[in-house]
C-alpha cells in the first residue's frame, strides 16, 4: 500500500466517523423536542346506578342480600334435594331505574367463576324473566358452561325483571355439598 | 422467500386489524359490571320423601325425591263408565259359545241369578248394555225383549269353554250415546248369538214351506210369521214351514220362540225333523180344552202323542207367549213361559234334523221370533256378579312422607307420555284419609286434566297417591309427572320426578 492510499483512507474513516457523530446529535436533539398536552377528568361523579339488583318474591328464600346501591347480591340461602329440581322463580329482581331502555347482559364468564362440589351438580340454570314463571328474555344460562350467557336484553325503562334459579344436585350429593357460583351482570351505557 | 416472507407479513397486518377491531368493540362502548354471587348453594337432606305404597310395584331412588310406579291396569271397554263381573258355572259338556239369559233391570235391587240390576246407571231403553269376557272382546248377544226404564232381557253367547271350568264375564253400562243394534239390524244379532235365528223381519228365505194352507205359512206383517190357514174341519188346514234350507242339524239344544194362537189353533214346533223322510219329533202347545200328550211324533203326517198326558197348555186368545223346547239326547221338556209343562223320553229318532213351526186345526198360529241355542242337563248355571266398578282402585302406590314441621302445597302434574292412547280411564290422585283431590286424568286416550289443584301437606303429615287405571288394549303406557312441593307464599318449590307405568 502507498502512502497515497493510506491518506485516502483515513480521510474516509474520518468522514465516516463525523457522520456517525452528526447523525447521534441530530438523533439526541430530537428525542428531547417534546409537548405536553393534558387531560382532565373532573369531576368523575358516584353515580346513582341505572340498573339494579333488587329483592323479589323468593329473595328472602335464598337468603338475597342486596349490596349499597344495588350493585351487587348475595344469595346465600339457595339449596336443593337431590335428584330434585328447587326452583327460586324470583330469587332476585333487576330493575331498570333509567328513563330509557338499558341493554343488559347475565353470564356466567368463565370456569373459574364457580366452586365447590361441582361435581355433584345435575344442573344449575338461571333465566331471566320478566315477571315470576312469566315470559323468558333472552337464553338460559348453564352454570359450568363458560361464556353462558342471556345475551344481550333490553330492559324496559321503570321495569323490573326476576332472575329464576333452578338447582338439581345428583342423586348422590351429600348433605355436606355446595358449590358457589359467580354470575357477571353487564350494563351497557352510563 | 420472498413469498413466505410476504405471506406472513399479510397475516401479521390482519392480526393486528383484527385485534384492533376486538378492542373497539369490546372496549369501546361503556359498560358497568355488576356480581351476582350463590354461595353456598347446599345439597340438603330432603324434607319431602316418597315411599312405598301398599299396592303396585314401585321403585323408589335414592334419597326418595324421585321413583317409578308399575300398575297393571284393567281392560276396559272404550266409552262405557260402568261394568259389573259375572260367573257363569261349568257344565258338563257346554263347551263354547253357550247361550245364557241374563235380566238386565233398570233400577236398584240384589244382583242374583241371572238378574242384575244397574242402579238406573244405563240407558231406559238399555242400548248401551254390552257383554264382554276379557274385559274388551265383545260378546255376541241378542236383546229378547225390553220395557223402557224398568227391564231388558238378553241371550248372551259366551264364548270361553265351559264344559270343564267357570267363565267370568263383564256387563258394561253407563255410554249415553250407544245404541242397539249396533250391529246391522237385530236380526244380525240374532244371527250372530244363536245356532239359527229368525225375527221374519225379511223373508221366508230361510225356511222350506213344506206344508200350505193357501198363502200360509208366509210373513203376515213385518216380523211376524203366520201359520195359517187351519179349519177345524178335514183335513183341518196343516201348514209346516221348515228350516232345512239354512239350519237342517238341530240334534240337542233348546228352540225358543215366541207366538201366539187363535181359538182351537194347535202351534207346533217340529225337531230332529226330515220332512221327506217323515221323522222326527214335535212338541205342542193345544188352545183346547182338555188334555193330552203334548209330545208327537212323526212330525208332518201320521202323528201319534207320546210320554205323559197333561192338561192342554195352548192359549187361544191370540196373547203373546215365550215357549221353549230343550232336547238333550232322549229327553225332551216343552215349557210355557218358562214353566215345564212336561218332560218325556224317546229314542226313535236319532238323527239331526230340521226345526219346523207348525198350526192347524184353528185358524191360525202366529210366530213372532224362533232361535236355537245350546243346551245342556243341567245347563251351566248363573254364578256370583260383582259389585259396580268404574276401572280398577288400588289402595295408594305411592306415600308422600313430609318428614319436617314446615308446610308445604302439593301437587301433581303430568309433563310427558307415551302411549297413552290405549288408557281409556287413569285417575291419579291424592288422598289423606280425610279428602280425595284429582290430579292427573286421561280420559279416552288424552287428558282431561294435567295437574291437580294445591293440597296442603303440613308438617309431619302424609299424604296418598292412589290410581285408578283401565285400558282398551293390552300394551304398556307411560305418565310422566312432577310432585310439585311448594313453598308456601312463595314462588319456590321442588319437582320431584314420579314415573307412572301403567301394563
């Protein structure tokens, strides 16, 4: 190599290497150009919910406890015979407060979402419906099946709809079994 | 490369819209979440049992909330609501289709012998009255006569063998809309109960007229038969009208008739006759005074009277009589309103032969009706009948035990079947000893009533589910039901599966 060559190529590294460095500036200075813009969410409001659980004919039955501001029960006195069907026609009501109808979902979301002597269940499904043994809305939930759900049902505006358990145990259920089950109520809008 | 390289950049870019897609439309209306939480939901010892009955066969499945129930139901005849048994006794050499006289009265009275009575439960004019033996198999029967309200009387044809044990069979009563003849006529109910039968509601055709006097014998008016034409002057007008074109085999039985005579008219009824043979025997019933032997024989010419002499028995008053003649090897009755007016013996002729309705000497002789029936000495006799059923009772199949102090409403609802269409009465119900409330009712093959009202079964109690079930054929009939047990004041209840199987 002569010497000729060799400034050639250190004036190439040279200017490689400088714009590398320009390329790291221009980089870094605009990584560091920012606005800031804000949002405020004032005030967010404890609202009176629209759509309610509330206590029907069979609530004192299974033992209902509905939670502060109806968003919520408990239903803590349900039982069966087993090889027999109990049927709590109203073991809770859902009642729609709004002016206007509201789009209302029951499900039973996932596996998890029930516990206990599972195993011992016959059956356990819960229909909506408008009035006690009255007409169905939407499709029977079966509890165990993840997904089960009555679908999306409009609830009238002022109108009180029941939520129907029925409860089969297998005939070999002990007196010592139970189960838990988990049910989501989703209410659509504000 | 290139394309796989391309392909999978497709599929990533559709992921990713789609997942954005899911996320819109999960996230991007505004919801609420509410929980509803059972906990516990408690298998409980039941409060409500069922246990077994006293009648049936029933099954009862673990934790007695459920069971099946089998009864074996009676076969009944299809639309009537009421039927009383009868025995009829064996008799030596009866055999099938043996003809017995059953008196059938309207009103209320001591069942016995060959009368019954129906407790004003069957038509006034008795033409729902119907024979069976097993319960649903028709009996071939003919109606003798009847006064409306007050008392019918039929042959019944019974078709078991009696010759070496008793049949049982079954009057039926109570269906308002049956009628007789339910066959064609009554003439065809004739025909079908007795050996040979003739009302001469239609013709002569069945009989040979053997014998004239003039247009006689020949059919007077409808449904009487005049043998007429006699004098009492030589040679005195014999007429014979014989059935050997249809019934020419009388050896045994009982002729039974009904006629009636003028003044001096000497009715004569001819058996075992051959009347180109000139053999054979006749009884006679003799409007004139006196007596004589009132058997003869040969029948159509040349007679001479045999066995005892006895006070002429004939009625010239033209009123109608019931006359019977029963022939059993050599021995011969003759009896007049089911009185015996004499019995003889003869063997001179053996062979079967005709029947024949004869008169002369008076003017005329005048048959109304002339069937020939099985007979044997001693004929099988009237045995006992049974009280008033409405389809079979069983005392309870099913117990339901309340073994807590709550109280709860009961009832019972039907919400399956099969075959059902066979049952003509199955009554499920309820009784406690102190009431009887219906629950489940199929009628003529289909419901009458599905559920029954609310009963109260209080704490501790017990109440009874009874049956009571009849079909129309054999087969096998399934009902399907609830026990409902319901919380009182409340919209709780259980269902407790009860299977009632009904052979």
């Amino acid at each position: 190599m002569s010497d000729d060559s060799q400034k050639r190529t250190g004036k190439r590294l040279l200017r490689t290497f400088l714009l590398l460095l320009s390329s790291l500036l221009i980089v870094t200075a605009a990584a560091s150009v920012v606005n800031v813009m804000y949002m405020q969410a004032s005030p967010i409001s404890a609202e009176a919910a629209k759509v309610q659980f509330v206590t029907a004919a069979d609530s004192t039955a299974a033992g209902a406890q509905i939670g502060t501001n109806g968003t919520y029960v408990l239903l803590n006195s349900m039982g069966g015979w087993p090889n027999a069907t109990r049927t709590y026609q109203a073991a809770v009501g859902i009642q729609n407060l709004d002016t206007a109808a509201r789009t209302i979902e029951l499900k039973f979301d996932q596996a998890g979402d029930w516990s206990g002597n599972t195993a011992n269940i016959d059956s356990i499904t819960v229909i909506v419906r408008d009035t006690a043994g009255g007409t169905q809305q939407g499709t029977t939930i079966n509890v165990g099946t993840a997904g089960s759900s009555t679908g999306a049902i409009s609830i009238p505006a002022s109108t009180t709809w029941v939520v129907e358990w029925d409860i089969k145990w297998k005939a070999g259920a002990l007196s010592t079994n139970t189960v838990s089950v988990k049910l989501t109520l989703i209410v659509t809008g504000e | 490369m290139r394309i796989k390289y391309s392909s999978a950049l497709s599929a990533s870019i559709l992921n990713v819209i789609l997942l954005f897609s899911l996320s819109v439309s999960v996230y991007g209306s505004t919801y609420n979440t509410y929980y509803g939480q059972a906990s516990p939901i408690r298998a409980e010892t039941p409060k409500v049992i069922l246990q077994q009955g006293t009648t049936g066969t029933s099954t009862i499945y673990t934790n007695n909330t459920s069971a099946k129930v089998a009864v074996n139901a009676t076969l009944w005849l299809d639309g009537w609501g009421y039927r009383k048994s009868h025995v009829i006794h064996n008799a030596t050499g009866a055999g099938t289709n043996y003809q017995i006289r059953v008196v059938v009265h309207y009103g209320a009275g001591t069942d016995g012998g060959e009368h019954v009575y129906l407790n004003g439960k069957c038509r006034s004019d008795f033409g729902d009255i119907r024979f069976t033996d097993d319960g649903v198999t028709l009996l071939d029967y003919w109606m003798e006569e009847k006064v409306d309200s007050n008392y019918a009387v039929f042959w019944v044809e019974v078709a078991d063998d009696l010759s070496m044990v008793n049949a049982t069979i079954y009057i039926y009563y109570g269906n308002t809309s049956a009628t007789y003849p339910y066959l064609s006529t009554e003439r065809a109910h004739g025909d079908a109960t007795f050996l040979f039968f003739d009302d001469f509601s239609v013709d002569l055709s069945r009989w040979s007229r053997e014998k004239t006097s003039g247009i006689y014998p020949a059919i007077e008016t409808s449904g009487i038969m005049r043998a007429g034409g006699g004098s009492t002057a030589s040679p005195y007008g014999h007429t014979s009208l014989g059935s050997s074109p249809t019934f020419n085999n009388f050896l045994n039985g009982a002729i039974e008739f009904r006629w009636r005579e003028t003044t001096n008219a000497l009715a004569e009824i001819a058996y075992r006759g051959n009347y180109s043979a000139n053999t054979g025997y006749k009884g006679r019933y003799d409007a004139r005074t006196g007596t004589e032997q009132c058997f003869m024989k040969p029948p159509y010419s040349g007679w001479s009277g045999f066995g005892p002499s006895v006070t002429r028995f004939g009625d010239g008053t033209e009123v109608w009589h019931r006359g019977t003649i029963t022939v059993s090897g050599s021995s011969m009755e003759i009896f007049k309103d089911g009185v015996s007016k004499a019995t003889t013996t003869d063997t001179t002729y053996t062979s079967a032969g005709e029947i024949a309705l004869q008169n002369h000497y008076g003017s005329w002789s005048d048959y109304d009706w002339v069937a020939v029936r099985k007979f044997v000495s001693p004929e099988p006799a009237h045995g006992s009948w049974g009280s008033e059923e409405s389809g079979q009772t069983f005392d309870y199949v099913l117990k339901v035990a309340n073994q807590a102090s709550d109280n709860w409403n009961i009832r019972l609802k039907a919400y399956n079947q099969t075959n059902i269409g066979r049952l003509f009465n199955c009554t499920i119900f309820f009784h406690n000893g102190g009431g009887v409330s219906r629950q489940i009712s199929i009628y003529n093959g289909a419901y009458e009533q599905q559920f029954g009202n609310w009963c109260n079964l209080n704490g501790l109690s017990t109440v009874y589910i009874a049956m009571t079930v009849s079909a129309t054929t054999n087969g096998t009939s399934l009902v399907y039901a609830y026990l409902e047990v319901h919380v009182p004041g409340t919209s709780t209840y259980n269902l407790m599966i009860i299977t009632f199987e009904i052979l």
